[in-house]
C-alpha cells in the first residue's frame, strides 16, 4: 500500500481547511537606507549581501539575516 502524499492533493475551495497563508516577500535593503532594530535601535545600511544585510548602529555593525524579523525600514 502506498502511503498518501500531501504534496500531490489539490486544494478545494470549498474545504473548510484553509491552505496556509503564502510567506510575506521578503523586504529589499538597499545602501543608506534608513532601519530601525527592535534590539540595536536605529541604525544605517552599509553593505548588502544575498541573504544578509550589514548595519551600522552606531556603536556597533551588525550582520543580520533574513527573514529580518525585528528590522523595519524608515
């Protein structure tokens, strides 16, 4: 017996079991940019990398990844 595979079912509209919600785009930083850290507080965009982006927040830079969680753009 072949076991089922949830990736292979379609979704009905008319389920009453909702698909997930598609993920937020991701924000785009570019350099200057003005952010504000729930942790570090106010900072500037110096460097952008692929999946990071570098801060200066004044006293200290800070590499942070995506999905930027706590980084909000000003």
């Amino acid at each position: 017996m072949k076991p089922p595979s949830a990736a292979t079912r379609r979704h009905l509209p008319t389920s009453p079991f909702k698909p997930p919600p598609p993920a937020p785009p991701v924000e785009v930083f570019t350099l200057d940019d003005q952010v504000s850290h729930d942790r570090y507080g106010l900072g500037r965009v110096i460097g952008v990398e692929d999946e990071a982006v570098l801060i200066d927040f004044g006293s200290r830079q800070e590499r942070i990844t995506t999905p930027y969680a706590k980084l909000i753009k000003l």
